[in-house]
C-alpha cells in the first residue's frame, strides 16, 4: 500500500491517499479541504478513486466529500454511530457554526471489524470511539490511520458533544495499543507531528497514563 498524506483545509486535517501499487485504486481518507490539490495528485498518479472515507463525521474533516466525490464518484464511508449521531438536527446545528459544507449522505455504513478493499488493499475498521461516538481507525499492516482518536503525543479533543475521554482512552488502550509496536501512526492532524509508532506512543504518550 502506498501512502500520500497532506495537510488541508483551515483545521490543517491530515488527509491521506492510500493505493493500491498493483491496482492503481486508491481510497481518499478524511478530506478536510484543499480538494483540487489531492486530485490533482491523484491524477497525476493515474489513481482511480473508488472510497472517501471519514475517521469521524466532524466538518473538518468531511468537508471535502463533496468535491471528492463529483470528481471520482466514489462511495462515502463513515461508521454506523457517526451517521446517526450526526443526522441529528441539534448536532447539525451545533457544528454548522464552524461554516464548513456538509457531507452528502453516506454510501457505505460500517462496523467494527468490517473491511475497505482498496484495490487489493484492505483497510480494517477498528471502532474507537471517545473523540466522537463513532470514530474508527483504519489498519493495513504496517499502517494505522488514528483519525482524532491518536495524535503524536496526545489524543483527540472530547469536550465537543458526543466526545467521552474515558470511552477514548479505553479503546486506544485496548484496541490500538494491542497492535505490533512498529505500527506506523498516521493521525488525523500533525499537531505534534506527522507520524509516530504504536511503540512510540506507548512508551511517551502522557495520556495513556490516566
């Protein structure tokens, strides 16, 4: 599998192509802006996109479906709990302030455990919710893709409605941190980097000590 990350949009959203060598089918993970730039990778790398998937359903890091998918007629991808959670009219209307377009309806709803082929690729789907009820991880040994769930050196934010602390740092322990320690970390922002290890975050992450 191949990686491309970005960093887009006003939130600086880590957003990544990942593709398949043999294939050249590739998915776009949370576009949070700066649309045109990621096509434009994308064609130049002759990829055809066939999956926009979302880590979570907060706006900056959907913002982009919309875009992505009138370019590529890719499916949209986002876990069970965020579609609903974020199909409620008062969660809308609280995250509508940040002024950032919404996601088309949702194509593809999965579930813990469920696989993405990205050519003949697989991305897992681990459920790891906390930063928003229904945030998922997405493993392709040897790649994590953390979403807001795992930063470098920290963890996603929780005080937004939905969010729970606890319920994060249980499944980052019991999820993410039983993965091979030369797992690549690849986050949903670069706030204290842009990639780090399962083996790294275990050993200097303070927040696994609460």
């Amino acid at each position: 599998m191949l990686v491309k990350q970005f960093t887009v949009g006003m939130m600086g959203v880590c957003c990544y192509v990942v593709s398949c060598e043999q294939t050249k089918e590739a998915a776009i993970i949370d576009p949070g802006g700066d649309e045109d730039r990621v096509l434009d990778y994308c064609r130049v790398q002759g990829l055809k996109v066939t999956s926009i998937i979302n880590t979570h359903g907060h706006p900056d890091h959907v913002c982009g479906n919309a875009r992505i998918q009138e370019a590529t007629g890719a499916k949209i991808v986002m876990h069970a709990e965020d579609v609903s959670y974020f199909s409620d009219p008062r969660i809308k209307g609280f995250f509508s302030s940040l002024g950032l377009p919404e996601s088309p309806p949702i194509d593809v709803i999965v579930q813990d455990g469920a696989t993405i082929a990205v050519g003949k690729e697989q991305l897992q789907v681990i459920h790891t919710p906390g930063h928003t009820p229904g945030g998922i991880c997405l493993y392709s040994p040897p790649h994590c893709f953390t979403g807001d769930t795992l930063f470098v050196g920290a963890v996603g934010r929780t005080d937004f409605p939905g969010g729970s602390m606890r319920q994060m740092i249980d499944a980052i322990k019991s999820r993410l941190m039983t993965l091979p320690p030369d797992t690549l970390v690849w986050p949903g922002h670069g706030y204290g980097g842009s990639q780090s290890t399962i083996a790294r975050e275990a050993k200097a992450n303070p927040y696994l000590e609460l």
